[in-house]
C-alpha cells in the first residue's frame, strides 16, 4: 500500500489555535493543493506522532476532526485515508478527478495481447524459495559484487547444454551472452552489427520493436514478405541483387511473428546459402521455442552447420514470467566481445542472484515439471480456441491452427478499417492489438490474438464480441 513519504508539517507551538487544529489544517492544505489526492493513504498516529514529535492522542484529535468532517475516511484493518468524495473546495483543484478517474480509459473485459504465458502458472514459491536458499549459502556475499558482463558461468552453461542438446547447436560458454529479456538482446545485436546507412531486411508483417532498435542504430529497413511457407526468399534475393549494404537480416522462423507460420526446411537452406554468399548475419529470434503441441518442430536456422554468420536469441520470459527479465544471444566470439563491451555503457551486468534461482530451479527440475503443465494447459487451450473461432467465425475469418506458440493469426475475410475496429472493439470492452502495429506500411489484414493469458470464459466473450462487428 503507497503511503507518502515525507508528509510536512509545521508546528507554532506560540499560536494560539490549538495544536491538533494546525495539523488537521495541514492535511487540507496538503490536499486543497493537490500534494494528496483521493484515495491516498496517511501515515499511521504513531509513525505521524514521531516524525512530527508530538503526543499520539494529539494526532488521534486531528484525524477525528478530520474523518467527522469527510475529509478522511477509515478502513477497517487498512487504514486512513484521502475520501473519494470530498467536502466543498473553492479553488480550481476541487474540480479534478480522482487519479483513476484521470486515466479515462475504458475498462476492457478481454484483453488480446500478442501472446504472453499466465503469469498465474509461473512457479512462484519456487523461484521465492530457491531465491531465499542463495540468501542463506556461505559465501552469499560474493555473488553482491560485480560479476561477467556475459552473465554468470554457471547459468550461461545451463543455458548452453540446453541449445546444444535441445536445439542442435554446437557453442561454448564463450559464444553466449545474458541479457535482460529478448529486446535488450536484439538492441545489443543492432548496435554491434550495424552502421549508419546500412541495410536490415525484415519480415512484413513482423516485430516492430525489434525494427524500431536497427532504426535506433541507423539503419535503413527493407520488408519482405510473409507466406504459407515463412519467408519469401526470392523477394529476399532480389532485394540482396540492388542492394549492395545489406548487413542482416532479422527473422522469427520457428512460429513467425505475428502469422504463426514455421519456415519451411527448403527455404532455411537457400537462406542459409544466401547468407553465407552475400556475407550478411542471420538474426533469429526464437522466441516462444518451447511452446510447440504437434510433431518435433524444426531446429532453429543457427543450429545448420554451415552457417557462417548467425545470432541466436532467445528468452526465459515466457518460459516462467514475462516480468521475469532474462534472455540470451548466442553467437561468434568476436560478436559477444563486441556485446560485451556496449552492454557495460549502458549496464555493468545482469540480475546475476536472479540467474542463480532459475539455474537452481532448472537443476531441481522445477523448470521441466513447469513447462510440461503448462504446455498441456496450452494445449487445451489453444484447442477450446479454435472451437470457439469456428463456431462463431467461420464465415468471416480464416487461420491455419498453430502447431505451437501462444497465438492465433486470423485473417479477415472482408477488408476491414483497423484503426475503426480497434475503437469499436474496446467501446465494449474487448482490447487488441492494431493491424498496425505489425506492419510496415499499409496495415495487414489479419489479426494475432494470444490466447494462453486468458480463461475459456474470455476467449468465447472475446470472440464473439468480435463476431459482431465483423
């Protein structure tokens, strides 16, 4: 509960108004000013009787004074506080709203982000426990310095033994690299492969923050286009044929962001040659590689040995909390020196005790237990979903279900404005993602709707919301 800090009040012990008035008056002030606002919570008497060095009885008159006259109300077991519904003040700030109330915003009942886990599955008294546990080892103290800007050796290995074994990949500690989440990853990435002038190609539809950190870092953007199949490699070669500073190319191959599709073997193997012949780097962003229901998926571009110039991403986020900020890239060596260096400008080094408590949780085998329950959930889900879409949308969009990921891609039938149906969808009270915000000029046609956060109730509530202004 956010109480203030430093609640200021002057005393003249040589006035003759009584001393539990003058505090009563400092509190309206306070508020008539703004400096509290509805809903803020006091001090306690005691923690307001020593700050302010007088006798609790004193403070307990002025909050009685206070609460008679509505300017404070009080909640069993909470506390006091601001009232909602203050007496008359003359000045303009009796006008303005409560701090919820400023926000105007509507209240949605669905939210379609663009594919976040349920943050309600994450093994939470796991991870509080194994984070205890390193509190209490000897020698704790040493893991409060200053460690490898890589991120810790010991986690670093976990991380390595998992693509190795897992996903194909042959590296060493020494070409992978911790960072906080996939975007500080793809930021580094930017910044260490590209110049002011060069060219990046991106898929179209794809991942605007991962566009918006190659702009950061002076590069020019070229779309390519998405099909069934994943990238479209001819548009790719063409554009490599004009272009002679083309420096990488970035792509989510696995379930593409945001259509879902996989990149078929065939095309990973002529963009493997094509980068190998016009020396341009592979940027892969791998990032819900664990989620996958059907058959084995594909193992990831890096993982092909005869790929020359490669960095992988991926991240922890989804495995166990989007609020939790571990991610990694894998590459050269002399790409992770380049990294490690830039990441000291802006953060000396990782959250190197929270590393820790994933690593215990993935040798305790909390990690494993945890993705294969959650992946079943996911599954079930996904399932009901797609029930759901077909039932009350069949006419009006079509999709391909996803072998895995967190998400639906639902194209529309009927061209249909997107900045209109975003507005009308959040009138009542269903919240999505703008076509937009996928696209790299004209908005796409389609939809990417993340299922996993939501319950069964949602999800039909949300489509069928949708279905009526379809």
């Amino acid at each position: 509960m956010l109480r203030p800090w430093d609640l200021q009040i002057t005393i003249n012990v040589n006035c003759e108004r009584p001393v539990y008035i003058q505090v009563a008056d400092a509190i309206i002030n306070a508020i008539k000013t703004g400096k509290l606002n509805r809903g803020d919570a006091l001090p306690g008497s005691r923690q307001l009787a020593a700050k302010l060095d007088l006798n609790r009885n004193t403070i307990v008159e002025a909050l009685d004074v206070l609460l008679a006259e509505g300017w404070l109300i009080s909640k069993e077991r909470k506390g006091t506080f601001i009232a909602e519904d203050l007496p008359l003040i003359p000045d303009r700030k009796r006008d303005l709203p409560s701090r919820v109330q400023q926000e105007n915003f509507p209240i949605s009942e669905v939210i379609f982000d663009d594919g976040l886990p349920d943050s309600r599955l994450a093994p939470i008294s796991e991870l509080a426990a194994a984070y205890r546990q390193i509190f209490n080892r000897k020698g704790r103290w040493q893991l409060m310095g200053y460690g490898d800007a890589a991120g810790d050796l010991d986690f670093r290995n976990a991380i390595i033994q998992m693509l190795n074994f897992k996903r194909g990949m042959q590296l060493s500690a020494d070409e992978i690299f911790i960072t906080r989440g996939s975007q500080m990853a793809t930021y580094l990435s930017a910044h260490c492969l590209v110049c002011k002038g060069d060219y990046v190609v991106v898929e179209n539809p794809g991942y605007k923050p991962a566009w918006l950190a190659f702009k950061n870092a002076g590069a020019e953007l070229l779309p390519v286009g998405v099909d069934s199949e994943g990238l479209i490699i001819d548009e790719l070669e063409e554009l490599l044929k004009k272009h002679s500073t083309i420096k990488a190319i970035y792509i989510t191959p696995h379930h593409q962001f945001p259509t879902t599709v996989t990149l078929s073997l065939t095309r990973r193997l002529a963009l493997v040659n094509l980068s190998n012949n016009y020396g341009f780097t592979i940027i892969e962003d791998d990032y819900d590689n664990e989620f996958h229901f059907g058959q084995q998926p594909l193992l990831p571009v890096s993982s092909l040995g005869n790929l020359e110039n490669f960095i992988y991403i991926g991240t922890m986020s989804k495995i166990v909390a989007p609020a939790l900020r571990i991610g990694y890239l894998a590459a050269s060596k002399k790409v992770i020196a380049q990294v490690s260096e830039l990441r000291k400008i802006i953060d000396v080094q990782g959250d190197n005790m929270m590393a820790q408590a994933v690593l215990q949780l993935i040798n305790e085998g909390h990690i494993k237990r945890h993705l294969r329950k959650a992946t079943l959930l996911y599954k079930n889900k996904r399932d009901f979903f797609e029930k759901v879409i077909n039932q009350h949308l069949p006419d009006k969009v079509s999709f391909r279900k996803p072998e895995g990921g967190l998400a639906f891609w639902l194209t529309l039938k009927e061209p249909t404005s997107p900045d209109q149906l975003v507005a009308k969808l959040l009138n009542i009270g269903v919240e999505i993602i703008s076509p937009r915000d996928f696209s790299f000029a004209e908005p796409v046609n389609g939809l990417r709707l993340g299922y996993a956060s939501l319950d069964e109730r949602q999800l039909e509530s949300g489509i069928k919301k949708l279905a009526s202004l379809l």
